[in-house]
C-alpha cells in the first residue's frame, strides 16, 4: 500500500489546468482554489441578494450556500458581499468578480455543449451579437433559413454596440458578430453586405427642419444633437459638421438608438442616425431626414480568424461563406 505524500496537496491535471484558467480570467494573485460549482452559488447570490433563495434556487442548504460564499470570500482575500438588513449587496470586487464570474461559466456551458453536439444530430447554439442596421434584414433571413434546415439549433441574439460585440468575440462567448463600418478586420474573416446605409438626422414631426427633404450636418448643429458614444462613428460626425464638441449642444449620448428615440420624441434633440435602426419607425411622430451630400456606410458580419469552432457554428459559417461568394 501506498504512503500518502505528506505535504503538499495532489490535484489532478484538469484540476489544475481549471486553476490556472480561473487565475487568467480573474486575475487573482494566488492560485483560488474553486470549481464551477462554487462560481454558480455565487452567481445565484449576487442575483437574488439574499443566500436563503439562493440556496432555494440551486436546491442545497442555507448553511451550504453561506459556507461556500465564506470560504470564496478567504480564498481571494477579499469581500465580495456587503451584509444587510434589507440583504445583500455586491462590493466593488464583488461586481468586478460576478462578471468574470458569468463569462467563465458561459464558457464552460459553451464547451460542454460543444462536445455534446459532436455526438448528436446538429443542435446546440449559436451566439451572435448584432447592432442595429439593414443589415440585420439580411442576417434575420440567413437565421431562419438555417433554423429551417436544422431545426434542434438555437440561437441567442445580443443587440450591442459594436465594441462590445468584438469584446465578447474576442473572449469567446460570441460566434459571430453584425457590426457597421468602419471595423478593423484584421482579427476576423469578414463579409462585407451590399446593402447600403443612409446617414440622417432623426427629429419630431413638428421640429423647424422637418419638413425638408434633405440637410445638412450644420443645418442640424443649429439644434441640440444626439450622438453615438461609438468614437470613430462620432469623431466622423463631427468632422461632418466641422465642429469642436464643445460648441455644440449634445445633451445625450447613445449605445443602440432604440431608448434614445424616446428621448427624440419627447423632444430632447435630434438624433444622427442610419436609415437601417428600426426604431426611427417607431412613432408617427417622428420624421427621418437624410443628410446632404449623402454619407453612407455598409453592414460586415465578422467571426475569429483561425478559431476552431463547434461543428454547427462551422455550418452556419459555411453558409455565411456561401453568402460571400454570392457578392463578391
């Protein structure tokens, strides 16, 4: 028999491996020695704010959820969770944990379910992140179309800005992406849609320019603006209207034109916007109007060069391959 090594704690590869990962992704000065489960009761405490339902909701015991939060909490060294009598609340690692947190987890239900698929019939789900343009029309009919042909394959849809799409692509919790130019491709192969994208500026009914046919970017700088946060998309703005920022009225900043186009109707500002957003068609109120000389852009779906991809995100990327060929 054997004698047990005195000492130093065995764990096995994956084991480690797993450690390794967790210290890279949430940047902990020492090895944290958890496991998924461990993130998944803290994940269902930070939603909840209370251990008792979280417990409830993960059906283990009051006391086993404390106890794991404790001990996570000694592991790192800091305090992830403020006590209180109206519950809990998420500190400032507390917030920075959770999402780190929630990007391994979904990666590693992405990884079970990548090995899952290889012995099925083609299922499983494709991530794609999309901004809002006409595009999205294009893409939409792509969507239904592989949905009809392999119908056990779903589909989670994030509309963001387009940052934050190639961010989560880059870190693996997106397939593909639905971006508008301008996009720096270098990292990922790419698909470039003909259709075309109309710059305009998004108004009230009953506002002093909406009448016109078209404008011009300085006409709508006599006005208080609406702008995209997205800074290459906004330093072009600006440059359009040949204006510094801070001689302009700009009382809102958007992400995605869909809450903003409330504020256009309460009559905040006039929004520049593309054509293609299908919020400007939210309200009879509203009135789109076209910018003189024309400014336009194009809609590129992108994914990861040299990523090896589950056998059904590679089918869907064979039609998006197909699409290309098509327009090139």
């Amino acid at each position: 028999m054997k004698r047990q090594t005195k000492g130093k704690r065995r764990f096995p590869a994956e084991a480690l491996c797993f450690r390794a990962f967790l210290r890279a992704c949430l940047d902990l000065p020492h090895f944290a020695i958890m496991e998924l489960r461990t993130l998944r009761y803290f994940l269902a405490v930070a939603q909840e704010e209370n251990i008792t339902k979280a417990a409830e909701l993960l059906h283990v015991t009051q006391p086993t959820s404390s106890r794991q939060i404790m001990e996570l909490e000694k592991e790192l060294g800091v305090t992830l969770l403020f006590r209180g009598k109206n519950g809990l609340t998420l500190s400032d690692d507390g917030a920075l944990f959770r999402q780190r947190a929630e990007e391994i987890v979904e990666l590693a239900d992405r990884l079970r379910q990548t090995f899952v698929q290889r012995n099925t019939e083609v299922s499983g789900v494709i991530a794609i992140g999309a901004t809002e343009a006409v595009g999205s029309r294009v893409f939409a009919k792509l969507i239904q179309e592989f949905s009809a042909q392999y119908p056990l394959v779903r589909f989670h849809l994030y509309n963001e800005m387009a940052d934050y799409i190639k961010d989560r692509m880059d870190k693996g919790l997106l397939d593909v992406g639905l971006l508008l130019e301008p996009v720096d491709t270098i990292k990922y192969d790419f698909i470039r849609l003909p259709q075309k994208e109309t710059w305009g500026v998004l108004m009230r009914d009953d506002h002093p320019l909406a009448g016109r046919k078209t404008i011009t970017a300085d006409e709508a700088a006599q006005y208080p603006l609406i702008l995209p946060l997205r800074e290459q998309v906004r330093a072009e703005i600006l440059n359009w209207i040949n204006k510094d920022e801070k001689d302009l009225s700009v009382p809102l900043s958007y992400t995605l034109l869909s809450n903003a186009v409330l504020l256009v109707e309460e009559g905040l500002g006039c929004a520049f916007c593309l054509d293609g957003a299908l919020a400007i068609h939210s309200s009879p109120r509203l009135r789109f109007i076209p910018i003189e000389p024309e400014h336009t852009t194009h809609s590129v779906l992108i994914w990861k060069k040299n990523r090896l991809f589950s056998p059904t995100v590679s089918l869907f990327i064979q039609k998006l391959n197909m699409l290309r060929a098509k327009t090139e």
